[in-house]
C-alpha cells in the first residue's frame, strides 16, 4: 500500500484547499419575469417560467409542463 514519503506541507495542503471555499453565487440570478431569485438554465419556481415562456402554471410548479 502506498504510503507518502515526505509530509505535506501545511502550504502546499492549503493551496490544495482553496477551492473548496469557494461559493455559488455566480450561479444564481434574478428571474427577469418576477425576479425572484433562481438558478441559471433552470426554470423559476416562483412563476414557472424559462426563457420567457410559461412552462408550468403558477400555482403548481411540480406538475407536467403546460400545453401550448
């Protein structure tokens, strides 16, 4: 089994680590119907809508898509 010959050193270990900080709110941007916030290439859950166009109704965001 292998087994590391020298210690990491604690900047070499922290370098490593320094993505792990990082956050995801590049992702996230406002709805431009309701603007309420959401996640890009996703739909809102707020109003059920994506790319300007009604996918699900508003009051029910979990159920099949709307019938155009």
């Amino acid at each position: 089994m292998p087994v590391p010959k020298k210690r990491t050193s604690s900047s070499r270990r922290d370098m490593r680590r320094a993505h792990d900080a990082l956050k995801l709110t590049a992702a996230v941007e406002t709805c431009p119907d309701c603007g309420a916030p959401k996640l890009r290439h996703r739909v809102c859950t707020a109003c059920g809508c994506y790319r300007g166009r009604k996918i699900f109704a508003d009051n029910d965001t979990a159920a099949a898509p709307v019938a155009e």
